[in-house]
C-alpha cells in the first residue's frame, strides 16, 4: 500500500471532456476539467459554451440534454478560452477519448483562431480508455469503466465525465 500512494503522491495530471452540440468536432457546447495534484482533486471546472451560431443536432441534444435555450446566453468559447488554456497549460492532459477531446480543443480553437502553445495538441494525450482496454476490460466506454470500479457518473455531464475519467487515471496502476 505504501508505494501505490507513493505513486498517488506523484500523480499531477488535469482530465477533460467536451460536449458538442452537432457532429462537427468545433461545436464545443460545454467542457468539464479537473486538475489533481499528489493524487488528489483540487480544482474543478465546468461551463456551458455557446456553440457557432448556437446550432445543435437532435441526436446530439439526446446525448448529453444540452438545448439552444441553455446555451444562448452562454459564453462564446472564445471568451472561456484562458479559463480553459491555464488549467491544461503545462499539464499532462488526460480524456477517456483522447482523439475526440483533443480533436474538439483543436477545431473549436481553429475556428475562433485561438492559439497556445503551452498546450500539447500535436502530442496524444494520457487515454483512459486506451488504458483499460489495454488492461483487458470487455467493454471500456466510459460508463463501463466507471460501472467497473463503483465510480459514479452522469455520463455525458462534462464535470462527471471528466471527475470520472480522473478517477480511473487514478486507478490506472492498481488494476
């Protein structure tokens, strides 16, 4: 016990997830982000954003609950961009699906020409999904990894999906 939170101690790492309100990986609707620190959650962030024209597709809003009507007064994510930006800055960057939370930072910050180059977007970020597909799980979506090992979830929430992808991070070496 004593080296895994040894290792715990050692565990500086900040998870995220995007929601998008379309098929088209720049419609960012909201983003959830939290940062660990010696194995432990000491931030958390969550916001709706306003997506290009605040356009959603139906099978999206069935996904994740998210409507126009909640959305229109929402901030552009150009204006939550920083608040993004200085949470992933320097940071070892963890997502359930990497290649789509990755690839929504990416495009959404192409279309509003954001750049930092203190974030890592070219490198692939830490993959939980990856990993616990990799350690054997039959079924490694985020619910299933979560129903796994008794996290809860509100699966497409991006704060609980990102709580929930923290905490299987967590638990990547003591599986």
């Amino acid at each position: 016990m004593f080296n895994e939170q040894s290792n715990l101690d050692k565990m500086n790492f900040t998870a995220i997830d995007f929601e998008t309100a379309t098929g088209y990986r720049n419609s960012a609707c909201a983003v959830g982000i939290i940062t660990v620190e010696e194995g432990q959650i000491v931030d958390e962030f969550y916001t709706l954003i306003q997506p290009p024209n605040n356009s959603y597709w139906y099978q999206n809003i069935q996904v994740h609950g998210i409507t126009p009507d909640q959305t229109i007064d929402s901030p552009l994510f150009e204006e939550v961009f920083h608040e993004i930006s200085k949470r992933l800055m320097h940071q070892t960057i963890v997502a359930h699906n990497e290649g789509f939370d990755r690839g929504v930072l990416a495009k959404t910050m192409e279309l509003y020409g954001l750049s930092d180059n203190r974030i890592s977007l070219s490198e692939k970020w830490e993959c939980t999904m990856k990993i616990f597909r990799q350690k054997g799980l039959k079924k490694y979506n985020l619910k299933a990894c979560c129903d796994a090992f008794n996290i809860e979830l509100n699966h497409h929430n991006a704060l609980s999906d990102a709580l929930g992808c923290a905490k299987l991070y967590l638990l990547k070496d003591s599986f």
